[in-house]
C-alpha cells in the first residue's frame, strides 16, 4: 500500500513541480504516511538527517511527524501547502497554481472559495477538477490548496457574462486553519 501511496505522491509532484524536485525529495527526505480516523492518508516529509531518531521510536505509537505534506484521498493526491511552499524555498519553480488578488488572499484564509474577480492569473499546468496552490500575490507562497472548479478557457466566457463572483477554487485547505480550527489537527 505504501507503493501506491508514494506513486501518487511522485507523479503529483512531477507534474506540477518537476522531476528534479522529486529527486530532491528523493535525496533528502523520507517519505511516510499514517492513516486518519477520517480515513484520509496523511502523507509527510521527514528530513534524512532524522533517521536515527525515527529507529528509536520503534516501540512508540507515532501518530505522525515530518513536514505535511498533503493527504491521498479517493485514490488522488491532494497537496498542502507546505509542498509548495517547500519548493519555493529551495528554488524549485512550480506549476499547478492561481494567484490571488489581495481580497482573494483574505477570503481564502478565512475558509472561502476563491471567486473569478479575485483571480489575478493561472500558472499551468492546470486543469478543471485538479487540486492545487493558492498564491498570495504578494510574495507568491501558498495560503492554501483547492479543486479548481472550471478551465482556464472558461475565464474569458464568465467574464463576458458578468459572472465575477462565480467561485472557481473550491477551498480544501488553507493556513487559516490553524487558527479556526484547531481540532483539524488532532487524529
């Protein structure tokens, strides 16, 4: 099972932020995953330097450790923020991103979806139905990660109609979280 489980981890991040982070990820850290009462698979980073600690813990029950970095759910591969948040800091361009607008910056951290007039641009690969990064404008680091709700080709039809506050990222997670809820974190 945990085959499977780093499959889709790898092809998520090859995609979207490309094979030369994965063999970052590869050199640097491992990859675990723990199973929720929710029934979502929790999936981490834990930095090599932290093996022998881990060998010591074997009689523990560890519930998880490492950098979050996103869930496996109904056979897909949902990312956190902290993925791309972790690429950004070692240089690793990435796609599979929106950018917002500072009101859409606030609004997504309070738990709302992202709307069209808070849309600043798309960084491809993307696609209807995928999860990906929110963007703050500002500094370019994700405040959260959602399904995108139409394609890129949509944009120019729904802003013809009018139709700006029609949501196009449906909030799955963001930073805003650890503030409202934090029970989110408790297994």
């Amino acid at each position: 099972m945990a085959e499977h489980i780093h499959e889709l981890f790898y092809k998520y991040v090859s995609r979207c932020i490309g094979s030369k982070f994965v063999d970052f990820i590869l050199n640097n850290f491992l990859v675990k995953s723990f199973y929720s009462k929710r029934g979502w698979v929790i999936v981490t980073l834990v930095s090599k330097d932290l093996t022998n600690f881990l060998t010591n813990i074997s009689d523990a029950k560890v519930i998880g450790f490492g950098l979050l970095c996103g869930w496996i759910y109904n056979e897909k591969f949902i990312p956190s923020p902290h993925l791309f948040n972790l690429s950004k800091r070692y240089s690793y361009s990435h796609g599979c991103s929106v950018v917002a607008k500072p009101q859409g910056v606030k609004a997504f951290l309070y738990g709302k979806d992202l709307l069209l007039a808070s849309l600043d641009y798309f960084i491809p690969p993307i696609k209807k139905g995928d999860h990906i990064a929110v963007l703050d404008s500002s500094d370019m680091y994700a405040i959260g990660t959602g399904m995108l709700l139409v394609d890129e080709d949509d944009i120019k039809r729904l802003i013809e109609e009018g139709k700006m506050l029609t949501a196009i990222v449906k909030n799955v997670f963001d930073l805003g979280i650890h503030i409202r809820n934090e029970k989110f974190f408790l297994p």
